[in-house]
C-alpha cells in the first residue's frame, strides 16, 4: 500500500502539485488520470523519488520515503518496478539481457536460476522464445512494453509503476497490456499505480482511480463510480472521449 | 553564473562518478564492452591519420630544410618531436574528442532523454558511476596505447613518403629519428594522454548525462561536448607544458 499525504511539488515558483492526499491499495490497479499537463507524471515521478517534494509524505507501507537516506532510498527502490511511456529498454542489450539485467546487478542467482527467471517473466508477458535474442529495436512497440513489464517483475516488485503503459498503441495492442499488467497486480499482489489519460483503460482495468486537475486532487473512486459522478471537471474529461459518452448515456 | 553552474554541476556528477559500485562484476563487464567500443574500434583512424600526418610532416620539415647548412638528419628529428610532443598527443586528443567524445554524449544523452537513466535510477543503480565510471577508466588506459600507435605510425608514414617523394633517403631519416632523443618526452606525453583522457570521456559524460528535451538537444550537446573539450584540452596541454617541460 502506498500513502500520499498532502504532496506538493512546485518548479521555479510554478505550483504543480497542491496538496494531493491519496491511498493507493495492494493487489489493486490505481489509475491516475487528467489531462496532459495535470500533473500525472510529476505525481508518479515524485512518488518514485524521482521529484524532491516541497510538502508532504510518501509512505510505502510504514516507510516515510521523504524521511528517508540514499541508503534507505536505493534499497525501497529494489522493491519498485516500473514501466516507462517509451518502454526505456537499454539499446544495447537485447530482450533477454533486458530482463536479467536487474538480476545481475542485484541477485546472487546463479547463471541458470537466473535463466530461468528471465524466462518465467518473459513467458508472463508472452514473448515468445525467437524474440529473446533481438534487440528492442528489432521488436514492435507493443512488443517492447511487454518486455519492459518482464523486466520491472523480475525482482519480484511489491509495486509496480506504469506510465501511460498505452501510450502509441493500438487498441487491441493496448487492451492486451492493460489486462496483462492487471493479472500481474493480482497474481503478485503488487500496488500498481498506473498513469494513463485513456479512457478505455479505466473502462478496463480502473479498480480505484484518481483524476487530478491543474495538479489538484479532482475525484476518487472506481470505474463504475465514473458513470455516476456529478464533477464537472471529470465530465468535460470523459465526454471527450465519445465512447465514454455513449456509455453513460446508457446508448 | 552559468559557467560556474556547470563547473559545481560537474564535480557533483564527479562525486557520484566515483561511488562504491553496487556490483563490482558488472562494472568490470562494461569496461570491457568500452574498451572496445571507445578503444579499439579508434585504432583505424588514429593509424590512417598518423601515417598520413607523418608523412605531410616530413615533407615539410624536408622542404622547411632545404639549406645545405642544416644537417638532414633535422627532418627525422622534426618529424620525431612534433609526433612525441605534440601531434600523438594533443592533436590526437582533439581528434578523440570529436570521435570518442561525441559518441560518448550522445549514447548518454539518449539513454537520458528515453528515460533509460531514470530506469536504471529506479532500479536502484547509481546510473552516473554504472555509465560513465567504466568509460572514463576506459579512455584513461586506451589512451596511451593509442598515443605509442600514432608515433610509430606516424614515423612510418616519415619514413615511406619522404624517401618515396625523395626528399630524404631512409638512412637519413633513421638517423634523425635517433638523433637528440630525450625519452622524457614519452613520460611527458604519457601524462598529458592520461589527462586528456580524463578530460575527453568526463566532460563528454557531463553533457550527455544532464541534456534535457530529445533528439535535437542530444546533438546540441555533443557539439557543445566537443567544443568545451578541444579547449580544455588545449587550456590543460599549456599548463601541462608550463609544468612539467619549462
């Protein structure tokens, strides 16, 4: 579980975030959705400790992550996977060697359990054997999305970090990563927080979900509660999605 | 204000550079994986410049010498010091600047702005020393072997032009490149090719790690690399001189 109590975070004197307090549960996926430019990806990146905060904690479970020392730090972040917009795989090494690159620099596995371990996550994701060898620039977006959900599981994450997983997908690309990364959260009971501004995600996979406006927390609640809600901000987001108009006019 | 930002900026980079690496093994790997990227794969081109400048030098020097009252062993001699003192060294470092250097800012730069490096931050991998600690060792240790090439490439290329074009023969020459030999030279260039390694892969490093925006500011940064370098370089080779040959 992970706890946000009244994060802000600024850039030169530009208030980006105001005062957030937000709790994102385990075994769950927690989508963060707003507009470009609301402030998702400072949220998400704060979180990760990317962004000092001006104000505010960040607790994973009872660790304060604003308290905390380098040491600290690095060690919580070995319990952190993340999946970035671009995927974020190292161009010079190839499918598999993405994948085991966390093990060889934080394990003790041997060469074969470590094998085996790469294999396990990228069958997970639905690699297929011939792909291993290619490097990330030989495989198709969807591809490298894929093995980038290999490489964040490979240590075994207690949380899971995705931003705008979809992002330059296909629908039906994108509809397999959003299930692929909800099966994941229940089978590794990880907290998963995911950072989308796709409607069809949260139609999909939005067990809790938080929209946010002009860096300010906007509404809380799930898939369903969307159709119901009466926030005006939300709305003007959601109608801007035609489907999802459709849906709640029950058409 | 700018300049003393990026000089506070770079020993910061510099401190987390060389922190305890999180899996010495690893490291070791990726040292090896640059010695050969940044190394060996400049050997061509240090080898084809230095026979040519060789070559371009005794020319000169021979044309330079024309005056039967010089003793022709001062074209050998010429051709030796300048490759000693200067060429393998600091024109070689200029030239690595905008070969290795350049190539260093941009695979860093792109890894920054395709978030490659927050990748490895969230990992938990000190990306600064992971990425630029085994590049800075690897140019370091290639750099003077690179600097023994393009002296005894360069004498060559001497010793194949000026005798070909016939403005020396080679018993001359030989003679001139033993002549007034002071070995401390060598010692001298090995320790400027050790700070100019230094320079090159670090200041490359720097520009690359803090880019911002994409693929047009990677390129912006890697002129800017191999600007400030080629000055560095000639500001540090001054000193140098000043130092350790006056």
């Amino acid at each position: 579980m992970i706890t946000v109590k009244n994060l802000s975070k600024s850039f030169d004197g530009n208030t980006v975030l105001k005062d957030i307090s937000i709790t994102f549960e385990q075994g769950k996926t927690n989508l963060i959705i707003g507009r470009s430019g609301s402030g998702k990806t400072v949220l998400l990146k704060s979180i990760l400790g990317l962004y000092e905060v001006d104000e505010g904690e960040i607790w994973f479970n009872d660790r304060n992550l604003v308290n905390m020392g380098e040491k600290e730090r690095k060690a919580l972040r070995r319990e952190l996977g993340m999946v970035f917009q671009g995927g974020a795989l190292f161009d010079s090494i190839n499918v598999e060697g993405n994948v085991r690159f966390p093990l060889d620099m934080f394990t003790h596995m041997s060469s074969a359990e470590k094998q085996k371990r790469v294999e396990f996550c990228l069958d997970h994701v639905n690699i297929e054997k011939q792909a291993f060898k290619l490097s990330p620039s030989e495989i198709s977006g969807g591809m490298q999305k894929r093995v980038a959900i290999a490489r964040a599981i490979a240590l075994n994450p207690k949380y899971l970090f995705c931003d705008e997983p979809n992002s330059g997908l296909d629908p039906e690309t994108a509809t397999v990563i959003d299930q692929l990364i909800q099966s994941l959260t229940k089978e590794f009971q990880m907290t998963t927080l995911i950072n989308t501004h796709d409607m069809n995600s949260v139609i999909e996979i939005g067990e809790s979900v938080l929209f946010i406006s002009k860096g300010e927390k906007e509404w809380v609640g799930t898939k369903h509660d969307i159709l119901n809600s009466n926030n005006q901000k939300l709305e003007d987001f959601i109608f801007a999605n035609k489907l999802y108009a459709q849906m709640k006019r029950g058409q | 204000m700018g300049f003393f930002f990026h000089i506070g900026r770079y020993f910061v980079m510099l401190k987390k550079v060389f922190a305890r690496p999180e899996r010495l093994k690893m490291y070791i790997r990726q040292l090896f994986l640059e010695i050969d990227n940044l190394g060996v794969n400049s050997v061509w081109i240090v080898l084809i410049i230095s026979i040519f400048i060789g070559g371009i030098m005794t020319i000169q020097f021979a044309h330079a010498m024309e005056n039967p009252l010089y003793p022709s062993e001062l074209v050998g001699l010429g051709t030796r010091d300048t490759l000693l003192l200067e060429f393998s060294s600091t024109m070689l470092a200029l030239i690595m600047a905008g070969k290795v250097g350049s190539n260093i800012t941009s695979e860093i730069g792109t890894m920054r702005v395709t978030e490659q490096i927050d990748s490895l931050e969230i990992m938990g991998v000190n990306s600064a020393s992971y990425l630029i600690l085994p590049k800075i060792i690897a140019v370091v240790f290639i750099f003077p072997f690179l600097y023994i090439i393009s002296v005894f490439f360069g004498l060559l290329g001497g010793l194949v032009t000026g005798p070909l074009v016939g403005v020396i023969t080679i018993p001359e020459y030989i003679d001139g490149i033993q002549w007034l030999f002071y070995p401390y030279f060598i010692t001298f260039s090995i320790i400027k090719c050790l700070v100019f390694g230094f320079l090159i892969a670090s200041v490359s490093a720097y520009f690359g790690y803090y880019v911002q925006g994409g693929a047009l500011e990677v390129g912006k940064a890697s002129t800017k690399a191999v600007v400030n370098t080629n000055i560095l370089i000639l500001f540090f080779d001054l000193i140098l001189t000043r130092l350790l040959l006056t």
